[in-house]
C-alpha cells in the first residue's frame, strides 16, 4: 500500500523543479517604454535610421522602425540613468 501524499503547501512545492532564469531585461524597454517617447524618437530619427544602421551593420529585414532605433542605441551605447 503506497503512503498517503502530502497535501500541504511545503509538500507540493517539493516536486516542483527550479523556474527557467528570467532574460535580462533590455535596458531600452524602459527609455521606450511609452508610446509618447517612442513615437518622438522615432519620427525624429527616421530620416538617418537607414544611413546609421547601414553604416552599424545593423540587420534592417523584417524590423519596425523602434526595433532598429534600439538597435543603433544599443550599438551606440547605454541610455542615462
């Protein structure tokens, strides 16, 4: 006869494996985190987004306008505290 389990809170927990780490959060998130400040950014830097992130070797295929913006900031170097 197998042994009654153990329903109590400590005992559920046991079986559980560790969660996954969490990814490092990208520090530009929180520079874009509105849309008020991403939208100005962005309209302010689109005219040269193309000539930076040709003259960065920065992959435009496929991305939005802020992704590549991120991209040339994150080359370009970390946001102000």
């Amino acid at each position: 006869m197998s042994t009654a389990p153990d329903l109590s809170r400590r005992g559920f927990l046991l079986g559980r494996t560790p969660a996954a780490e969490a990814p490092t959060p990208d520090p530009w998130d929180a520079y874009f985190g509105s849309y008020e400040m991403a939208c100005a950014q962005v309209n302010e830097a689109r005219p040269f987004l193309a000539d930076e992130a040709r003259r960065l070797n920065i992959d435009t295929e496929g991305k939005s306008d802020l992704e590549i913006l991120k991209a040339v900031f994150a080359t370009s170097g970390l946001p102000q505290a």
